[in-house]
C-alpha cells in the first residue's frame, strides 16, 4: 500500500538520497543538485514536497513544489519564460520514484495527493524532449504539452495540467 502526505524535515535526508542517485551525474535525469540541506531549505521555506512511502516507510517517491519566484534556477526560469501559466500556477518538479517503486502507481499518488494540496491551481513542469518514459508517465496524468525551449543545447517539453481551452493569462 502506498501513502501519500507532506514531508517533514525529518524526510531531507531520504528525499536527498533518492534525488541525488537520480542526478544527471549519475546516469539520471534530474537537473540540479540535490544536498540534505536544499531540501531542508525547501521545506522550512514552505514549499511543498509530497513524499509516498510504502508500509515499512521506506521512501518511494518525492515530487517537489515551489511558486513562482521561489527557484532561480536557469531552467525553471527558462521554463517560466516559455510558459509562465496562470497567476497562481506553480512550479511542478522535480518528481522522483525509486526504481525499484517505478511502474506501482507512485507517480499517480503524489499527483493525486498535489490535487489534493492545490485544488484548482496550474502545475507547469518541464521533461527533457529525450526523457520520452517520464513524458509518457505525465501525459497520462492529464497533462499537456504546452511549450517548448531549448536550454544549454537540450530540448525541454514543458507541460501544464490546465486544461486545454482555458486560455493563458500572463501574470
């Protein structure tokens, strides 16, 4: 069984571990670094991280939040320039699931669990165009691909949970 909620300080470490061994320089996807205390300070700063874990409470997944304005990072700001969503959107990612958790609905419940936090609000995210699991993964989820921007020679497919139709208001 998997259970979702927010994560506690107490969680940095664990979120730092699976993150970390998820990073580019280790053969995954993440962009960034992913120390103890980025993700100490993420959540002392109020921005939300869902975790799942299973019933020992091992850590199956993180799927980190921030508004607007919150993260400097070149990307997420790449990002935001290509598609800045709706005033009150936020910044969706970066999601993780534990490899051996991947394929078990993780994803589904930290998603379902980030509805549940921010009922209505835009989550707007970006995947590398050659990421194509992660891409398939979030198009399932409902999401769509909203723009596209390219940043240090790399393609990035940004994405948004609005629904089509509803029409972008620059904030």
């Amino acid at each position: 069984m998997i259970t979702t909620r927010l994560a506690t300080s107490s969680d940095a470490e664990a979120v730092s571990a699976l993150l970390t061994a998820n990073s580019g320089d280790r053969g995954g996807m993440l962009l960034g670094q992913w120390p103890r205390d980025a993700i100490e300070t993420h959540i002392a700063s109020g921005q939300s991280i869902v975790i799942a874990i299973d019933e020992a409470g091992r850590l199956l997944g993180a799927l980190l939040t921030s508004e607007k304005g919150f993260d400097e990072a070149p990307p997420v700001q790449a990002m935001l320039q290509a598609w800045p969503g709706r005033p009150d959107a936020y910044v969706y990612g970066p999601v993780c699931i534990s490899q051996d958790a991947r394929g078990l609905g993780v994803l589904e419940a930290l998603y379902a669990r980030l509805q549940a936090n921010f009922p209505g609000r835009e989550a707007i995210l970006f995947i590398r165009d050659d990421n194509p699991r992660s891409l398939k993964a979030h198009l399932r989820l409902g999401m769509r691909e909203v723009a596209r921007y390219d940043f240090n020679g790399k393609v990035f497919v940004v994405l948004s949970d609005r629904p089509e139709g509803s029409g972008q208001i620059k904030g």
